[in-house]
C-alpha cells in the first residue's frame, strides 16, 4: 500500500473495527467506515459512549487491527506509520514519569526509540514554551498542576515530529478555565507546527472552537452521523467565548445531531 495521496493524512474505506467476543464471534464497534482526512486538518470528534470515538484513534495509531475494509496512513497501513513514527497519542492521563523532570519527560521519546528520520521541527524547550512552561524545565510532575501536566504530555508527544497527532479527551480532567487557556495554546502550536489533529471529546463547545470540522459519530455501531465545517464561522482565535451569533447557532445544531444519535 504505498500510493501516497498527497495531502492526505488518514482514508479509510469500508472499515470496521472491533473485537472477537470469547465465543469466537466478531463484534463491531466501528462498521463500513469511510474517512478522509487532509493533511494539516485539526479534526473534532464527538458522540455518545460507546461509538467508536476513541476505536477510531487506536485504529490509526495502530493499537487495534481493524476487521475488514482499508485504513491508510499517508498511503501507508497504520503498522507501517506507527514504525515511522507517523503518529502520536496524548490521553486523558498525562502518565508522566513522576521521578524525572519536565525536560527529561519531553525527550522520553527520543531515549527510549529510535528518533524518525525527518528534520527540522522545534526543540523540546521551543515545545515548552510554546506552551507556556518556559523556566519550569527542571521540575518534577508532582510540582506541576493538572494543566501543566497536560501541557507537557502534549510537548512530549510532538518532540518526535509526528505527523499526526490523535488526542483522546486530554482536558477532561481539567477546569473550564484551564482548559480554555491549554485549548487556546493547543492552537497556537497547531498552526505553527501544521500537524494533523484529531481530538475526542465530549464538549460541544471545545469541539466547535477547536476543530475545522467537527464529525458527530453515532453508535450501535459506531457510524459518521454528520460533518459539519466549522472554517468560515470562527471571526478570530477566543471568537467563541464572545458568543459569536454563528458559532452559537452551530453549537446548537451539534448539540441536535448529537441528540439523534
């Protein structure tokens, strides 16, 4: 499978994913699945429990065979993009290694893989910076808050210069206020870095102010019940929390989706 598309980041086509029940029977959580994502898209997800939203993302980064159909990642299968360390994964937990410091935590990767051939990218302290712990390189975890922590599992998962970037509700555990400013600084990087984004979460309203389009899956099986294009309704970064007329109207038309679902 290499006839790169260029510009695209992730297709799949007719894919389902799941699991074999232990009476040898397979179960879909993700069924005829078709997907593309262009190369630099940050991407939403949400939906209901149990539709797939994070089955998705393990698909991609190669953490769960799919069943049946295609799934390419950069024209490639997701084993092969996961050896070329294509993909990275930041999760709810910052699952940081509480006896080494910030800095020592970003360059995990590096130390305990083989770095990826591509050059270039920015340093694990332009990482820190950007966002936001810029002098706090030598402390410990248990020195930080929730969003610093956040921030630097974030930092650490870009130091290997991934292409994709999948992001399984990595605010979740945070108040409204910190997970604005780590949202706003979410972005900042995005658009410096160019990399692609994929982000599950459960808030309508981060979804809305993050992504370019947002896609609202529905379950039993997990299936896209609507995209919708966010591009031409953000007037500028922070337009949300001004309660812009038409980012609050699609906020409400999300919240309708999702009530079909």
């Amino acid at each position: 499978m290499h006839q790169d598309r260029r510009g695209i980041a992730i297709e799949a086509r007719g894919l389902t994913v799941g699991y074999s029940s232990p009476s040898g029977k397979s179960v879909a959580v993700l069924q005829d699945f078709d997907l593309e994502v262009p190369e630099g898209e940050f991407l939403t997800i949400i939906g209901p429990s149990g539709c797939g939203k994070s089955t998705l993302q393990r698909a991609v980064a190669d953490l769960l065979p799919h069943l049946k159909g295609r799934l390419a990642v950069f024209g490639s299968s997701a084993t092969e993009a996961r050896r070329r360390r294509d993909v990275s994964f930041v999760f709810q937990d910052s699952t940081l290694l509480p006896s080494r410091t910030v800095l020592q935590n970003v360059l995990l990767p590096d130390h305990v893989g083989r770095p990826p051939s591509r050059h270039g990218g920015l340093s694990a302290t332009d990482l820190l910076d950007l966002m936001g712990l810029k002098g706090m390189e030598g402390r410990y975890p248990a020195q930080l808050s929730g969003g610093q922590r956040q921030r630097v599992a974030i930092a650490r998962a870009l130091i290997s210069r991934p292409r994709i970037l999948l992001m399984d509700e990595p605010s979740g555990a945070l108040d409204e206020i910190t997970r604005d400013r780590l949202n706003d600084e979410l972005l900042k990087l995005w658009r410096q870095t160019g990399t692609t984004i994929l982000f599950v979460t459960h808030s309508i309203m981060e979804a809305a102010y993050l992504g370019q389009r947002v896609m609202v899956l529905a379950a039993n099986p997990g299936r896209i019940h609507a995209v919708h294009d966010m591009r031409g309704l953000k007037a500028s970064e922070g337009s949300m929390r001004r309660e812009q007329p038409e980012l609050v109207e699609a906020m409400a038309g999300l919240r309708r989706e999702l009530e079909r679902c």
